[in-house]
C-alpha cells in the first residue's frame, strides 16, 4: 500500500501511470520476499488535495508473475551495465531526466549536475572540483546506518 498525494484529479487516467512502474513493481517484489506469499500487485491511495476540499480514491495496480521475471531479468542487465561504467570509471549522461529531478530536501528540480553536463567533456572534472565538495568518507550516506 503507498499513499500519494496529487493535484489531478484520482481515477483510471491517474493510477494508470502506475503501470508500469518501478516503485510499485519493487514493492510488489519486496512485500512477496518479506511476507514469504504470494503478492498480487499494490493498493494506491489517492488524495487530490485542493485549496478548499480534498478527494480521495483507492486504486490497484498488478503485477503477474512474468512481469516481475521480466522486470528482474532488465533489472540484471541494468546492474551489469552500470559495473562495467564503474570499472571503466565512466558515467553516461541520462539526459532524458535532466529535469525530472526533484530533490526531496529542498523542493528544487532539476537534476543539481545538470550545469555539469552542459560542460565540454575536457572541462567537467575541473567544473566539478570548483562548485562540488567532495564527501568524506564519514558523511556519506549509507542504507545500513540508522539516521
């Protein structure tokens, strides 16, 4: 179950865009691992929330065994591809989603290297060096500490 909330107003033409959709297909995943049974799909909760009222609609979203499969199988092929990138020590651009970015700390979109990659290839490690400070080992985030 996610609960999201939406400007649009919740019906066939909103939960829609949850199929596909990886969030919803890890989840499906993550909830058959951990609950050990078989897991069908999710339920998405909407809320439109407006000025001066609130709507909200409950919507479903599957996912088929083979679906799951397929979603594993490119899954693996994406890992694979991004280790080859590491052990080359190169990073493709993906500006497909240069302005999809939204930080969730600040409320800013925008993908934050997006000035980067607008840079001639020569030119973005001194860009980098200037405007970014590098963490150290201490600050940088990992999933197995509590925060």
């Amino acid at each position: 179950m996610d609960r999201k909330p939406t400007k649009s107003t919740p019906g066939d033409f909103y939960f829609s865009q949850y199929d596909p959709d990886n969030q919803v297909t890890l989840y499906s995943i993550a909830s058959k691992v951990i609950l050990k049974s078989p897991v069908k799909g999710g339920m998405i909760d909407a809320a439109q929330v407006m000025i001066d009222a609130s709507r909200f609609q409950r919507g479903f979203v599957f996912r088929s065994e083979d679906r799951i499969q397929e979603w594993l199988d490119d899954l693996k092929i994406k890992l694979e591809e991004n280790e080859r990138y590491a052990e080359a020590d190169y990073w493709p651009q993906n500006d497909r989603h240069c302005g999809s970015y939204r930080s969730e700390e600040t409320g800013s979109t925008g993908c934050p290297f997006r000035e980067v990659c607008g840079k001639s290839p020569r030119m973005r490690e001194p860009f980098l060096k200037s405007k970014f400070n590098k963490l150290e080992e201490v600050d940088r985030w990992n999933p197995l500490k509590p925060r």
